[in-house]
C-alpha cells in the first residue's frame, strides 16, 4: 500500500510512472501522514519529517552513499556532487536516491520526490531520531507499507517502472582508463588480454579520444578513420564504449556549440545570457537537459557516434559537475588581488585559502542559471538533482528512436530514481582502498531497493595507486557486479591486470564471471522484470534472524546465492555468518574448486588470494558455462551446476539474444530441476547438457 502527500507545488520528476497511489492530500493536511511528524514547509520554508525510531529499527535504501547496508547512524544528503574522496564523513556523493525503508518496530517506506536538496539525518543529531529536511519548493512524499521489505520494494519499483536493460556484452570483463590517449593504446590493452588469456568484451574511451574534449567528436590524429577501428575492435568481439561530459565546448565553427546557442538550448543566467562554467573543456555552456527539446537535441546528437558503429556510452560530470563559474572566478581574482595590497594576517590568509578552495562546485554559482521546465522558468538549484537524470533520458529516448530495436549501453555518474529506466550508474570516483571494496558491497542493495540494477564500482579503485591483492580482491567481488569494469585514474599506477605478475590469477578470477555469466544475467534480468533486488542484504531473505540483520559484509546473490568477499589486505580468510546450513564451493578457477557443506552459524572460512567463496542455499542450483573469452562465446549448451539439493532444487535460467530490446521473459526461461538423488532434467527454451559439479 502506498498514500501520495503533495506539499506545495511541486515539480512533476517523473520518477513514477505508475500513479496508483492514492491522490495526494493537499500540505494542510500533512497532519495525516502516517508515522512522520511534520513542520514548517510554507513558501520559501524548509519542510522538515520527523520520526523517533525504536532502539533495533533498521534503514535500509538511499541508494549511492557512504557507509553501512544498514544507513542508521549518519547523515546524508541529497545534492548530486562531484567529490572524489568518498571518505565516511561524505554526506553527498553523486546521486539523489531518496527512497528508504525502516523495518524494526514499525515498518514503513518513505519515498521523498523532491529536485532539490533533501538531509536524512538518521540518528545523526540524536541517536534514535530521524529528521529528513526538505529544501524550500514544494515535493511529494509518498509512504509505503508491507507484509515485508521485499514485497515493499517490489511495489515501490512497479511504481517507478521498470528498470534499464544493457546488452549482454555489457556483463562481460570491461577495461579502461583515463590515459588511453590513441586506437594503439587501446590495440595494446585488446592484444595483452587476448594474448594473456584473459577475456575481455570491452574497452572504455575517456574524454582523451575527443577533439580538445569536445563531445561528438573524434580526435583524428589520435583515432584516425574510427569508424574502420570500431570495426577492427568488432572483430575482435571488443566493444568500444565512448565518454560523454555535460558540458559544451564554447567555440565558433563547432556545430553542437552553434546549434545550441541558435535555438537557445543552453542554460541561461537572469540577464537571459548562457552561463559560462568551466570544466574539461574550458568554458563551456549546459544544455538545458530539462528543457524537452534540448533533450531531445541533445540525445540526437550521440548518432554521431552510434552512426559509426559505438553501442555503448557512459554520461560522466553531469551533476553537472562545475571547476568554476565564469562570474565567480572574475570575481576571486578580484578578490584576490585586495588580498595582495593589504598586509594578510592568519585571518585573511585563510579566507584568501577557502576562496581558492571554494571555487568548484559552488553553491551560488548553481543559484545563477535557470531552466526551461515545462515552461516555466526553474531556477537550477530547485532541480539541481534531475540534472544527470534527464542527460541519461535525453540519451535512452534518443535510443529508442535512433536504435529501436537494439538495447544500447548506457551508464551514468549523476542519477536520480527516475533514471533507472534509461541507464545504469557507476559509483564514480573511489580510491584504490581496502575500504571501498566493502563500500562496494555495501552500496549494492540500497541501489537495487532505487531502481539502479546495471551497476558497479571501477574495480581497483579510481584515485590513489593500486596494489595487485587489492585489484584481485576487488575482483573478486566484482565477477558477481552486473557492470564490471577496471578503472582508474590518470596519475594513478597502471592498473590493468598485466602490469602484476600473477597472470594466472586474474585469468581464473575473471574467468569465473564468465562461467557465472548463466546465473548473472538470469538473476539481473528476473530481478528487472519482476521489480526485485539481485543484492539482497541477509535479511531480506531471513527476516526473523536476528544475527542475520546485523551482517554488512555479505550478500544474498538472486536466490540460490551468498557471496561473502575478503575485502582485508592481507587476510587469507574471514567470519562468514551463514543463516542456515549451506555448501560452500571455495573457487580458484573454472575447473579447480572443492565443496563442503557447513552448519548454519559463525564459522572462519579460509580464502587464499586466489580464492572465491559462493555459498549455495538448499535446494538450490546455480547453472555455470566452461567460461569464454568473451560473453559471445560463452556456450549455453553445456552447463556445470553447482548445486545443494536436499529433496529437489529447481533453477530458473534465463536466456536470450542478448540485444532485442523487446523481452519474452517468459519464453527465455529454461527449467532445471535436480534431485536429491542426482536425476536432472530441463525444460523450455534451452536443452542444454548438465553436469553436476
Ligand atoms: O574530473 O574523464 O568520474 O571516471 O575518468 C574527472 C575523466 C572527469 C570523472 C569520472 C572518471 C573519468 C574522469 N572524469
């Protein structure tokens, strides 16, 4: 059940597509809304929700953010933002996902459809109270109840609609980094992997393959004749998948500049003038993403790709992320020159300091420039959060028209729930810390809860140097993340996995995606078809245990699956809390890996670096391929099952072409039924030949 509260006039999101819910109540009666207290939220006023939580209650959701599966205890806030240091004192990191659920003495999902800046403090000022703190601008609360957490989910997602599908290949091993300056270093990466043995399905390009990082273009010194390289890549079953930034290079003769200044795409300042920022480009101006025909411009333009052969992209700094505002920065050097004249004392030197430090991202600056929504004029900051949300719907409607029939590869940094249904998110800038492999982890369902299913981390870590345990460990984690993608940063070490030594390793540990690929993408796409999570905190599957609620380190994969990752430098093994008696495969490759069946209750699992733990749950089966080099050779017609079957597990395997956007779920299916005493036998789509492993 879910009821709809309207405060003020808000701004439709379009982050529901599904408007069930009961008509809103007008904000004079938001004394009905269940369970929150509510104050202020008259014109031009914050509107603040209150809740006093019971001492065990449990805040699952918010999607991307810092800290623990369980969000008690800190306070977050949504206001997309381009920080890279994603250290747990961060409130804001790159996306709005305001969706949360409480479970403990009551349970209920609040959903705030707000644009603009929202806190949750969730026993931050006082250990057991909650205080959700809406900006000025009116908003939609809505509030969902359930039998469970799951079903709730569930319910907030046919809301919401139905999550983006990626194609196949995009489950497969992706390779990039910022430093990829021409086609030959990207040749070199294809050529160490192939010749390595490690799979590989796609090499991502940064902003370097650009003209003077102009999006829609192609560097043709650095990338001559791209459509023919695309083509070559083809070959080699690589995908190329480009970067697109928010920002437009402000220069004569460059078309996407010309025409969005002709028709008046960009967005503009009260004088009616562009706003200048500054990023990757120099001085550039934002296309009005909210603006329904500069998207519609907008996502037009990525055939210019797409026309030479790219089926993938990835929409980065559209928080939009600002290095400067034009004004601003006339402004400190102004400033800075008054500090110059006088005589600085501490006082003014360190007010001369945060001027410098302050000129990025600047609250004021995203006050200046204004939108065209709906037709009316929005000042940014009252939407500030739809930003990267309407550039990844510019791209995903382009799509549809552009590529009807075929699913595109579309990810982004900036999302708010809404977004789920034209593309993915990367968690953005981490660090190549043993921190963020567990924030890794722990970020997945909240995402899940929001929509966001095609995710993932860039595996090693973006910023800071990366050492080789760190990377395989990671790893090890990422061959269950539907986007699996090695990223890093220029300035950082190499990361790609042929500059360690221990090649073997990384060739079984990725090896094993593809050998997992089966059970990973029936699980993404069940978990999208029917508005379910594939990361499931234990206790959304074992909702009475009380031990199972307070586990942040381990993760129920789909049904039949617990993962449970070292993310320890330097451990060879870790506490595992295992609800019910389950059997534990520890993996080191495709064909090397024993099994032992383990009592439900704490035990200390032993994993070598080269080693994965997958717990399969009774009567459970978990269908594995031979692996492949990439995700278009993995063959579907001999399966290896991993499986723990008491009196008669059944598996649902889905499977597919891997590009018609249209789906037959249904038909895709293939049923695996195995007994207890080892007979198996599948039906549907597939007929393929099954070995118990
Ligand atoms: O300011 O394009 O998060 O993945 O490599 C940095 C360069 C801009 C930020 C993205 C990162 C990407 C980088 N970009």
């Amino acid at each position: 059940m879910m009821k709809k509260f309207v405060f003020g006039n808000p701004l439709e999101t379009e982050a529901m597509t599904d408007s069930r819910a009961t008509p809103g109540s007008p904000a004079e009666e938001a004394g009905s809304v269940p369970y929150l207290s509510v104050s202020g939220g008259s014109e031009g006023e914050s509107c603040v929700l209150t809740y006093d939580m019971g001492e065990r209650d449990i805040i699952y959701g918010l999607g991307e953010n810092v800290r623990g599966i369980n969000k008690r205890g800190w306070i977050y806030e949504s206001n997309c933002t381009d920080d890279p240091l994603h250290t747990e004192t961060r409130r804001e990191l790159y996306a709005a996902h305001n969706f949360f659920i409480v479970d403990g003495r009551e349970r209920f999902g609040v959903f705030v459809d707000a644009p603009q800046k929202v806190t949750f403090d969730f026993g931050y000022e006082n250990r057991d109270g909650m205080k959700i703190t809406v900006s000025p601008g009116g908003f939609v609360l809505y509030i969902l109840e359930g039998e469970n957490v799951r079903e709730m989910v569930k319910e907030f997602r046919r809301a919401i609609g139905r999550s983006y599908i990626p194609p196949r290949w995009a489950f497969g091993y992706g390779q990039s980094r910022w430093g990829y300056l021409s086609a030959d270093d990207i040749r070199q990466v294809v050529r160490e992997h192939r010749e390595k043995g490690v799979p590989l399905d796609s090499v991502y390009m940064d902003i370097d393959y650009m003209e003077r990082y102009k999006d829609f273009t192609v560097n043709e010194e650095t990338f001559p004749d791209f459509p023919r390289f695309v083509r070559e890549m083809k070959e080699e079953k690589i995908h190329l998948v480009p970067i697109i930034d928010a920002g437009v290079k402000i220069e004569e003769g460059y078309p996407v500049y010309e025409e969005g200044m002709k028709e008046g795409y960009f967005c503009k300042k009260e004088d009616g003038t562009e706003f200048v920022g500054g990023v990757w480009p120099g001085r550039v101006h934002f296309p009005d993403m909210l603006n329904e025909k500069a998207r519609e411009w907008f996502g037009q333009k990525y055939s210019f790709l797409l026309d030479q052969g790219i089926d993938g992209f990835w929409n980065d700094m559209n928080e939009p992320a600002l290095f400067y505002g034009e004004d601003n920065l006339d402004e400190v050097f102004r400033k800075l020159e008054d500090y110059g004249n006088q005589e600085l004392d501490i006082k003014s030197f360190f007010g001369m300091k945060n001027l410098v430090l302050g000129i990025a991202n600047r609250k004021e600056d995203y006050e200046t420039f204004y939108h065209q929504y709906r037709g009316e004029r929005v000042r940014h900051d009252r939407v500030h959060n739809l930003y990267g949300y309407n550039m990844t719907r510019a791209a995903g409607e382009a799509f549809e028209k552009l590529k009807p029939g075929e699913r595109i590869l579309m990810f982004s940094r900036a999302s708010y729930i809404g977004m789920h249904r034209y593309g993915g998110v990367w968690t953005g800038d981490n660090c190549s810390w043993w921190s963020h492999v567990l924030m890794n982890l722990q970020m997945l369902p909240g995402l899940n809860m929001c929509g966001f299913l095609y995710t993932g981390a860039d595996l090693g870590g973006f910023g800071a140097n990366v050492t080789e345990d760190l990377l395989l460990r990671w790893l090890e984690l990422g061959i269950f993340t539907p986007l699996m993608r090695n990223h890093s940063a220029r300035t950082t070490r190499r990361q790609e996995f042929y500059q360690f030594g221990h090649t073997e390793d990384f060739r079984n540990v990725i090896g094993l995606r593809y050998g997992l690929l089966p059970y990973i993408y029936s699980e993404f796409m069940k978990a999208a078809v029917t508005g379910d999570m594939m990361f499931l905190p234990l206790a959304f599957l074992y909702p009475e245990d009380r031990s199972a609620a307070e586990v942040e380190d381990q993760l129920m994969v789909g049904e039949a699956m617990m993962i449970a990752p070292v993310y320890r430098q330097n451990a060879r093994g870790r506490y595992v809390y295992l609800p019910e008696e389950m059997k534990l495969y520890r993996m080191r490759s495709l064909d090397s890996m024993d099994q032992e069946i383990l009592p439900a209750g704490h035990h200390y699992v032993r994993a070598e670096l080269n080693e994965v733990l997958v717990f399969v749950r009774p009567d459970q089966v978990v269908p594995m391929s031979q692996g492949g080099c990439c995700v278009e050779e993995v063959d579907m017609s001999r399966l290896n099952l991993l499986h723990f079957v008491k009196t008669e597990a059944v598996c649902e395997l889905y499977h597919d072409d891997g590009v018609s956007r249209k789906i037959d779920f249904e038909k895709g299916i293939t049923r695996i039924t195995v007994k207890a005493d080892g007979t198996i036998k599948t039906e549907g789509m597939l007929d393929p030949e099954c070995c118990l492993v």
